[in-house]
C-alpha cells in the first residue's frame, strides 16, 4: 500500500492516465470562451429590460426592472460584481452608470461558436447546449418564470446531468483521482472485508460507476444517498444490480448526518461530488462525515473552486432556496456574501477544523485543468 505521502502522486497520475487523449492545455482557454459568452448573455438580460439608456441605476431598481425574483436576488447580486471586474461594468459598486452594449445577434454569434471549440476537448455537446439554452433564458430565469431544472433536463433524459457530472474531462479526471484514492483505501481493509462507503449527493452517479469499477475485485457495502426520489431512482436503475449497493434518502445538512442510514464510525470512505457546498453550513456537514468515518477511513470530496461567469449563468440557478428556506452557507462563514463556493485553501481549513487531514488533491493549482476549478480533496479521520 502506498503510503499517505504517496498518495497524492498516485491519485494525479492515475488521473492524467484517464484524459490522455484529450489536449488539456487548450482546455482553460475554452474555459474564458464560455465565461465570456456568459458574461456577455448576463450584460444582453439586464439590457434587455431598458435599463442603461442613460442614467444609472442602483441594485435595487436593476432587480425591479428585471423582475428578478427574490430567492435569486443574490444571484443578480454576483453578476453585478462579476460583470463590474470584467470591465463591463461601470459604477461605484451600488450605482452603475454603465454597461457593455451587446445584441442579440453578438450574443448568438458567441454562443454558436462554442460547439466547435469545444470538439476534441471532451465537452459533450450536451453540455453546450444546456449552456445555450440557458444563457439565452437568462431573463426568464431571473424572474423565475423558468426553471433551470426544466433547461437540464429539457428532453426528459438525464443526458444534459451525465454530460455536466460524468463525461466531461474534468469528471473523467477526478472521478478517476477518486478511484485511484478509493483502490488505496481498500488496500487497507483486512482480505475480504467489504469497503463501506457512504456517498452524499449522489446524483446521476458519476463518481459511483468510477468507484465501484474500482472497488470491483471485493466486497463492497455502498450506500448510495441523495435528496432527490428521482436519483434515487436513477441510482436503483443504474447501480442497483450490483451487489452490496444500497440506496437511501439522505440530507447533508441533517444532524446528525446519517442517522438511520449508517452508523457511526463505520465508513471507510464517505464520498460527496459536487453537492458538499450546498450545505447550510459545510462545517457542521463535516463534522458530521467525520462521525460516520472509522478511524484512518477517507473523505473523498469534489467541488468548485472558484465562482466562473459560466456557472453563474446556469447552475447557480439551482442553488437558490426556496422563499423562506436558508441557502447554501447561511449559517456559516459565508452567510451574508452571497458566495456559495469555497476556495482550495477554505476547503482545506474547513476539512482541517472538523478533524480531517487533507492528505491529497487533484488537479493540482497547476495543471491546465485547474482553469475549470473543479477539485477533489482526499482528507483522513484522524485516529
Ligand atoms: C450537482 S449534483 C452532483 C451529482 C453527483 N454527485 C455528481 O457529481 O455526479 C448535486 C447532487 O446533490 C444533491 N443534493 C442537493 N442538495 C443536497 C443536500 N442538502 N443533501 C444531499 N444531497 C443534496 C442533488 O439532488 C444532486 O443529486
């Protein structure tokens, strides 16, 4: 067994093995071209509604103008800013003066471009697509008079999530750094003990199918959970035949985390994709994974790094509670920033003070692939 030291050269390399034949040093320019799409297709929604004819404008009557619906306001908030650092911006940070002019037809000459450079880069198009669909409903979206939901999954099918969480070379990458990471902590398990492993937010099962291929050759106890019945679903469809796989409705702001679906102290690995930067505060959720993991079992966590225009356009949609419900951070240190993501060093302090030591992360602040800031961390229970 390689040792923890170890791990992480062994997670990045078995990582770079599973996207060679993609040209990832293209990759971060892609990644501006769609943030610039998107930054254009948020300037071309707050236009739309007449605003910046002359005159300024404070937040509050951008948000009037555009309808936009209270449980998004912060998302309008973070365009705002995002469009202001882009240089499309003017104003003094609550009185804007003026924005970029851009047409329909500039924003469907940008957006149609995207498809192409996207080729050979394991972007599915499917991804584009959505990506289209939504830039070009963003006002709808403000308003709510859409849901982002209904752009996802606009032909019914789970194609536009798969493409989002399992194909794309980002995924490819850390879901193989994930598996590398689980093969080395089912190295530890006495012969023929199952690997018990808890996943949160499971979702279409990305990360799921890169480790049970990799925890194939043994016994596995693998409780796939999820907020939502469709996934569990989906999960039951796609993974249910596999033996030792169970599914389970599990929220990751519940405390304690997991009751009445796993105990205590019993997992070697608990995994979360994508999903841990939905909890009200990440720093109870972790406390709590840290509860479920035995002594020396492993924290496998994927997540956003950094906040891209490209997101901000889509995604975030997602993560706008309910009226009345706390969202994503509200009752920890980002409560009142309207941020949703932590950076690599918030993750890595957050992970340190619920008493898990990160030991390994993938990509690396320096590989190509870091531009999509997408980031798995390896972090261990202390004894
Ligand atoms: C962005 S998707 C990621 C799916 C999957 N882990 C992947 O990366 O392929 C987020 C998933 O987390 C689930 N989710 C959202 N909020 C959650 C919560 N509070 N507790 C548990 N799961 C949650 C969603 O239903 C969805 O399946």
């Amino acid at each position: 067994m390689t040792t923890a030291e170890g791990l992480n050269d062994r997670i990045r390399a078995a990582a770079d093995r599973a996207v060679t034949d993609v040209d990832v040093d293209r990759l971060p320019g892609f990644m501006r071209e769609i943030d610039q799409v998107a930054l254009l297709a948020m300037a071309w929604a707050l236009r739309s509604h007449g605003l910046f004819r002359g005159g300024s404008h404070t937040e509050s009557e951008i948000a009037a103008a555009t309808r936009t619906a209270d449980r998004h306001r912060w998302i309008l908030r973070r365009w705002l800013g995002a469009l202001s650092r882009a240089g499309m911006l003017w104003g003094d940070g609550s009185t804007f003066t003026r924005l970029r002019a851009v047409g329909r037809r500039e924003l469907r000459e940008a957006a149609h471009g995207l498809a192409a450079s996207g080729e050979g880069l394991g972007y599915p198009e499917a991804m584009v697509a959505f990506l289209r669909r939504a830039f070009s409903h963003l006002p709808a979206l403000l308003r709510d008079d859409v849901a982002v939901q209904a752009l996802l999954f606009a032909d019914g099918e789970a194609d536009t999530a798969d493409g989002a969480y399992r194909e794309n070379t980002v995924n490819r990458y850390v879901n193989a750094a994930a598996a590398e990471a689980a093969r080395w902590a089912a190295e530890g398990r006495p012969a023929g003990a199952p690997v018990r492993v808890l996943e949160i937010g499971a979702g279409v099962g990305g990360t799921t199918t890169d480790l049970l291929g990799a925890l194939a050759r043994g016994p596995v106890d693998y409780v796939f959970t999820d907020v939502s019945p469709y996934f569990l679903d989906l999960g039951r469809e796609r993974f249910g035949g596999r033996p030792g796989t169970r599914f389970a409705f599990l929220d990751a702001n519940d405390t304690p985390l997991g009751k009445g679906v796993v105990d205590p102290g019993t997992r070697d690995l608990v995994v979360a994709a994508n999903v841990l930067h939905n909890a009200h505060s990440v720093d109870a959720c972790l406390r709590g994974v840290r509860d479920l993991l035995a002594p020396g079992g492993l924290l496998l966590c994927v997540d956003t790094c950094r906040e891209l225009p490209q997101i901000l356009a889509s995604m975030q949609f997602l993560m706008s509670p309910r009226e009345g419900r706390p969202g994503p951070g509200s009752h920890d240190f980002r409560a009142g920033t309207d941020r949703v993501f932590l950076s690599r060093r918030e993750w890595e302090a957050a992970l340190r003070n619920a008493g898990l030591t990160p030991l390994a992360s993938a990509p690396g602040p320096d590989h190509p692939l870091d531009a999509v800031s997408v980031t798995l961390f390896a972090a261990r229970r202390d004894a």
